[in-house]
C-alpha cells in the first residue's frame, strides 16, 4: 500500500440491496483507462470491481450484457454509449425426472 493508495478496509463495500450511483467528468485519456480496465475485468472473468478512494463495488455479471449506442447529431452533437451488465444469478436449471 502506497500513501495515495488508501487501505482497502477504509473503503464502504457496495453491497446488492444498496442503490449507488456516481458521476464522473474525465477527460478522454482518464476515461480511455477506464474503459480498457473494464473491458479486460469482462474478457477475462465473470466478476469486476470498481472503486475509487471512499468505494468498492465488487459485482458478479451474467450474459447476455446490452450495448446501446446513442447518436444525437442535431445543434450540439453527442454520443451515448451505454453497457447494461446484468448480475448473476445461481439459479440452475430445473430436472427432468
């Protein structure tokens, strides 16, 4: 642990049965970071976590994830794009008998 990197146990843990919502506004190389490390958490697992100094949101993702793009190009242009991660369920399927 370095001094800008705050213990772990100081973080509140988002937990399911809590509703939390955060917005950043990040310049494009600090959100390109993001979305690298998010995409390679997907390709590599079923699980990712993130955090910031004050949280950490571990979450457990299923399939299929929705990807949305919005494209707005009247007066000022803009561009959304949205991914929906569903979670996971331990549900399994029922037997035949």
């Amino acid at each position: 642990m370095t001094a800008d990197q705050p213990d772990t146990d100081e973080r509140t843990t988002i937990r399911p049965g809590r509703n939390f919502e955060r917005e950043y506004r990040l310049d494009a190389s600090d959100a390109g970071e993001f979305l690298i490390a998010l995409g390679k958490q997907l390709r590599d697992g079923d699980e990712l976590t993130i955090s910031d100094d004050e949280w950490t949101l571990p979450f457990a993702f299923g399939e299929p994830i929705e990807l949305e793009i919005d494209f707005d190009g009247v007066d000022e242009p803009e561009l959304e794009i949205e991914l929906e991660l569903p979670g996971r369920t331990d549900d399994s399927a029922p037997r035949i008998e």
